[in-house]
C-alpha cells in the first residue's frame, strides 16, 4: 500500500465520494458512492474503501 492510497483513503473516510472520485473520476463507481453516501454515510464509507483497495 503506497502514500497515494493511505491519502485516498483517509479522504474516503472523510468524504467517501471525493476519494473514489480522485481515484476513479467520474465513473460509476463514483456515482455508486455517492448515492450510498445520500442514503447513509457508513454504506459510502465502506464502499469507498472496498473500492480503492480493491
């Protein structure tokens, strides 16, 4: 795991759509995160990180 992806994902846990936006861009996995981050923001927290470690 690089500093690149310690950063993504200490923003993920912040704002889990910017971090899979940073990653990915516009993508659907951008718009996956954030719809889970309206609905509830521990679902975005945890997709977002599974994303980006993925």
């Amino acid at each position: 795991m690089g500093t690149a992806t310690f950063v993504d994902i200490i923003l993920s846990i912040l704002l889990p759509p910017l971090g899979v936006f940073l990653k990915f861009g516009l993508e659907v996995e951008f718009w996956i995160c954030l719809v889970l981050t309206l609905f509830g923001y521990l679902p975005g927290i945890i997709y977002a990180i599974y994303i980006i470690t993925k």
